[in-house]
C-alpha cells in the first residue's frame, strides 16, 4: 500500500477495498461491520436517540486527542445528553489527496479504541477522496444512536426555578489547547484537551437517579453557550456563583493574557446538569467518582426572576450580566 492517500483510494477500486480493510475494518471490528450496502441492526422497543455532527478541527492532532477520538465523543456525548445509552455509529471521512496513510490509520485507531471505551460499535462508513486543496487535510461526519434508558425525560425546556446546575469538571479546555496548538501567539502552557466519552458518567447518575431535568455537553460555545440556550429554551433566568466555576490555573492565565473569558471556550469532556435541588448534592457525589467528572461542582442555580438570562455573582458581592460574546470566537475548534 503506498503512504499517502492518493485519488485511486476514494474512486472504488481495489485500493478502495484495501484501505477500508486495513484501516477502518481492522480498527472498527464488530459484527455488524459488513461489506453490504447498510448496516443490518437488531430492532428494540421504546425510544431511541440519534445524532450526527461534522468534525473539521484544525489541527487534526492537539494533545489529548485528535479528529477520530473527537469524532466518537461528540456524537456520543450529544445522544447520552438525551439518556441514551451508545449503541451504534456511522462515519462519513472526506480526505485530501496526499494525506499520509500512517497519520490516518492512527486517526482510525484512536476512533476505534474510543468507540470500545463508549460502548458503541461502528456499523457503516465511507471515504471519499478530494483532489489537493479541495479539502484542508481531513473531515470526519459520524451520526449515533441509541436507546433511552426507561423513566429517562431530559431537554433543554426542562429547566425549573429551584433547579441546581451542575457542571462536571474544569471548564474550557478543549478551546484553550486548540487555540495553543496553532502556536499563533506563542504561548507555552502545558494545556490538554478535556475529549471524552461520557455515557459512564451519565448512567452512574441514573443509577442514583432518574429525576434529571436537563443535560447537555457545553462544545462549540462552551458552558456560556449552553446556560444561554437553557435559559432561553426553558425561559428561566440563570444566577452563577464565580468563584465555584472550576477553571484550571492554565487555562485561567492564558484566558487573562488573551482577554477570553473561559465560560465561552469549547469543551469537549463536560456536561451541564441541571436537577432539582433535593437530588443536587447526590448527583455531585456519584459524579465525582467517575473518571472525567471527577472535580464536578455546583455552580449556580434556576430562578424565576432574570428570565433569559445569566447573571454572575462575584466572591465579593458584586452582580453582572454574563456578557454574550458576537460572531465566531475562535474557527475550527471541533
Ligand atoms: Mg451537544
């Protein structure tokens, strides 16, 4: 097999058959990976969630990850937010004419080791090749499903005044190591992205219960983003406490030194809970014992006044309105 993916690789032919049996089936091997036209899946009653999402980040390899984990986790993370345990997976990649074969067997590598962590496997997929500089190196589109669990009821319109929210772990990683990845601004700190799977997380909180009123993973946009849509969604007002938002110590001084406020910057590893206040603290502890939400903490709440809203509170007593921030902060990030 030659080391760069060439035109001949995407147009069907043997070396089609040869890539996707060397690359993809070896990494992806399950029982329901098979040479037909679609994926043939056994059937279960009740409800099932499906998701899919496209991948362009740039670059394609940060430290903690790269385009394939990232590819995994995003769709499993946006289907487990519903209460759906990962069942199946399908991948779409588009690569550039050139794109060396070693770098995407370790993409194809680290999406299937993922997918074994999650619990999904990856049914169907498909490669297309474009010609030099149609496409920037490699793009990966992956839709999940799977089925949600019985007495599970989560959305975004779910929100209600009283509600605690919770948030698993330090906020804005992900943005911050793709940002220093591109070494525009010369910065060296030692920053790795947050990128996991988090369906553990969430069904060790269904174990201890099920009165769960939203959950989301704070990506593009970050957790800002994300109180925003609930508060809109659930029109409920928002009141955080600053000082119990987790930020790393990294990620806080390249934040300072850059202006960025770490509530907007992508995560990649980290949910939203919001849940009511009687249930808060035993979310928070059957949280802290997972891997990945380890430093999960209470960081505010739903009120009734403020409705569409985020308002923050400072250790010192001071009151302001999270300020949104316009257009596209930071391209390319997932
Ligand atoms: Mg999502």
């Amino acid at each position: 097999m030659e080391n760069v993916i060439t035109l001949a690789h995407g147009s069907g032919s043997i070396q089609t058959s040869e890539l996707i049996d060397k690359i993809f089936k070896s990494n992806f091997d399950n029982p329901y990976l098979t040479a037909d036209d679609a994926a043939v899946l056994p059937n279960d009653t009740g409800k099932t969630a499906m998701s899919t999402d496209g991948f362009i980040v740039s670059p394609y390899e940060f430290p903690g990850g790269n385009i394939g984990k990232l590819a995994v986790c995003g769709s499993v993370n946006d289907i487990a937010c519903m209460g759906a345990k990962p069942k199946f997976m399908t991948c779409s990649y588009i690569i550039e004419e050139g794109f060396p074969v070693e770098e995407l067997e370790k993409i194809a590598k680290s999406m299937g080791d993922t997918a074994r962590k999650a619990g999904i496997q990856i049914v169907a997929g498909d490669t297309k090749v474009a010609g030099k500089g149609q496409v920037d190196k490699i793009f990966i589109t992956t839709t999940a499903i799977g089925d949600i669990v019985e007495g599970v009821n989560t959305s975004g319109a779910f929100a209600k005044p009283g509600d605690k929210i919770i948030v698993t772990g330090d906020v804005g990683r992900h943005g911050c190591t793709i940002l220093l990845a591109r070494n525009e601004f010369n910065i060296d700190a030692d920053i790795t992205s947050d990128c996991a799977p988090l369906w553990n997380n969430i069904e060790t909180v269904f174990n201890e219960t099920k009165d769960i009123h939203v959950i989301r993973d704070a990506t593009r946009g970050g957790v800002g983003t994300v109180l925003y849509e609930i508060a809109h969604q659930s029109n409920v007002g928002i009141s955080l406490e600053s000082d119990k938002i987790p930020v790393d110590p990294g990620v806080r001084g390249v934040c300072a030194m850059l202006g960025l406020e770490p509530l907007y910057l992508a995560c990649e590893g980290r949910l939203v809970f919001f849940v009511p206040a009687e249930v808060a603290d035993k979310v928070v502890d059957a949280l802290r014992k997972c891997e990945n939400s380890e430093k999960a903490a209470i960081i505010g709440e739903v009120t009734d006044e403020n409705k569409g809203k985020v308002i923050l509170n400072t250790a010192v007593g001071a009151r302001t309105i999270l300020s949104r921030p316009s257009g596209e902060l930071l391209p390319r990030i997932c």
